[in-house]
C-alpha cells in the first residue's frame, strides 16, 4: 500500500460569520491509499482556530504518516491522537480503500437513494437583512429545523430576528436550535437563556467558552433551556477524561463532529458514554468537502438517528467537489445516479 496527500483550499460563496470571525476560504487535506487498482481516500479537515490539531507540525505528522505507511511500517497506537482530523481521513481512507466502491464506505439504503436523513438548515452570523435573507430561504426549502449561529450581533437584535420567526412559525412547525459559540459571558448567560427559552428554543450549543467546566456545570444544572456541549469535547481524548467530562457538567445534549473528535470510532465512544447517562446527541460535520460530507452522512445514518443532524449541504464553496449529495425538503440525499468528479 502506497499513502500520499495533497492540499486544497475551498472557498467560500459568501464569506460566512462566526463568534470568531469571518471565513472566506477553508483548507483541507486528501489523503490517498492506493495498491495496484484499489484506491482509496479519505479528507483531514482541519479547522483553524477550532481545532486541537490547527499547531505548526500539522502538515509534517501527515506527511510522517505517509512515510511510515509507504515504509510498510507500524503505525503507532498514540501517534494520531493528537491529531483528530488526520485519524479522521486515515480512518475514512481504510474503510475507502476496502470498500468495493471507493465512494460507498456504508452501503445501506441511504446509499441507494431510498432512504434519507433529516438535517438542520443553517443560518449563518452576517447582518440582519443577511441572516432574514438566509431564514426565508431555509424556510421556503421545507426545513423543519433551522439553527442560527447567534453572539455576533448586539444580543437584542438576534433576540428580535427570533421572534419574527416565532410570530409565523410556532414550535410544533419548526424547531430553532441556536450556537453561540461560546461567546456569552459567564455573568449574563442565565438572563440570555431566560430570553431564548421564552420563545420555544430546542437547545443551545455552547453557551460559554469551553474549558470552564465547574461554570458550565452550573450553566446545565439551571438552565431553562436545554444546554448541548460542542467545543468542550474537543481535546478530551481519554475514555476517562469524557467520563469524568459528562459526570461533572451533566449536559443535556453533546454535538459530534468526527473531524474534530478523532474520527467515527471515538464519536462512537462519546455516543456510548451519552446513552449510559441519558445524554442526547447529534452529528456535525465541520466545513468539510463533498468528501468528508458523504462518509460523515453514510456513517450518521447507520447509527439510525431520531433527530435533526447537523449535517453541511456541500453548498457552501464554489469549488466544492461535486457529488451525488443532494438536499431536498429538508433531507440530506445520496443520488446513485449522479457521478462523482474527483481527480486526486
């Protein structure tokens, strides 16, 4: 087996907002396993900014991988531990390579287009007009859910854009998930949430700043809406760790996002520890191409979700790699009848 990656930047349609900023333009890696005819591909989706592996010897670990896997050498137990989203595409990339379609990890009825898993609309952060704009559309496409990242504007004015969608749309009709991002302070989260209860959120994600644990237990055990951990579960890397984590801060939800977590086989640890403590979650994607869209999409629905998922539409970027991906009425769909264009 021979292993080589390459880099690509993705560029954004509009630039979209965050608490932390505005993205133009997203990298990421593909990495490539070949042997005689078997191919097989998987994407490191490295966040910057967000994710524990966004450090100056990315690029080298990865390259050091292909090394150790075209010296047909062992691969350390720990040597991606630290890196989440290369062990995310070395991971896709095995199941890739095994596969007997590269593209088709799971094979399932989500896969023969019979079957099909409910997702999020996303709103981003942008002005007022923007994010109104981003809220009819999602509307018009028959979304049953829409999340809104929230923490950029002036608290009130989100506050109001809520309520405008409450005042056509009742919480039978569409479910409002919010993010913040962690951008509220801890000395005001409880007014804010108050507000956002009061008009019928689902839940909200990260509320504060991650790594203040003994303030988010505080946050969860009052809260009167229901609080979904995201950005706190990113570096925790031991099973004891995420042990310790859920006992201590008792969140109502946690978000997975494989790319930032390790891959599916460690999401599939936080799901275990969830369940045991009555824990909900869902799956996340991370700014991915079509590529890591559509192995995070196979692997979600094997895992038989009941909720809305978090999964990106691949609409994004405007170089984005074209798939048989589909988003209709809501839905994320996989169209075998439509060919991929993926030159690596």
């Amino acid at each position: 087996m021979k292993a080589s990656y390459e880099k690509y930047v993705l560029k954004f349609k509009h630039p979209s907002g965050t608490s932390r900023g505005v993205l133009k333009e997203k990298e990421t890696w593909f990495l490539k396993l070949t042997d005689k005819d078997k191919i097989g591909i998987g994407e490191c989706g490295m966040f910057r900014g967000l994710s524990v592996d966004d450090r100056p010897d990315f690029e080298d670990q990865l390259e050091e991988l292909c090394q150790l896997i075209n010296g047909n050498r062992n691969i350390p137990p720990d040597f991606l531990k630290e890196f989440p989203a290369i062990q995310m595409g070395y991971e896709t990339a095995l199941l890739s390579f095994n596969a007997k379609n590269t593209f088709e990890l799971f094979p399932s009825k989500f896969t023969r287009g019979e079957e099909y898993i409910p997702i999020n609309g996303l709103v981003w952060m942008g002005d007022l007009t923007f994010m109104k704009d981003q809220i009819r559309e999602k509307i018009a496409q028959g979304f049953g859910c829409i999340k809104l990242k929230i923490g950029a504007l002036d608290f009130e004015n989100e506050i109001d854009l809520l309520k405008g969608i409450r005042s056509s749309f009742s919480e039978e009709k569409l479910i409002l998930r919010v993010d913040a991002n962690g951008a509220f302070q801890r000395s005001e989260v409880l007014d804010k949430l108050k507000k956002l209860s009061d008009l019928g959120i689902h839940s909200i994600e990260q509320p504060i700043a991650a790594n203040q644990q003994d303030a988010m237990r505080e946050v969860c055990a009052i809260s009167p809406l229901p609080i979904a951990l995201d950005e706190e579960l990113i570096g925790c890397f031991d099973r004891a760790d995420r042990v310790a984590l859920l006992d201590k801060i008792k969140p109502q939800y946690i978000i997975l996002k494989p790319t930032l977590l390790g891959g599916f086989k460690s999401c599939e640890e936080w799901i275990e520890l969830a369940k045991a403590r009555s824990i909900g979650w869902w799956i996340t994607s991370a700014l991915e191409s079509n590529l890591g869209l559509n192995a995070i999409a196979q692997w979600t629905y094997n895992l038989a979700p009941h909720s809305f998922q978090g999964l990106g539409t691949g609409g994004l970027f405007t170089n984005n790699i074209k798939a048989p991906l589909e988003v209709d009425s809501g839905y994320l769909k996989f169209n075998p009848k439509l060919n991929w264009n993926f030159n690596f």
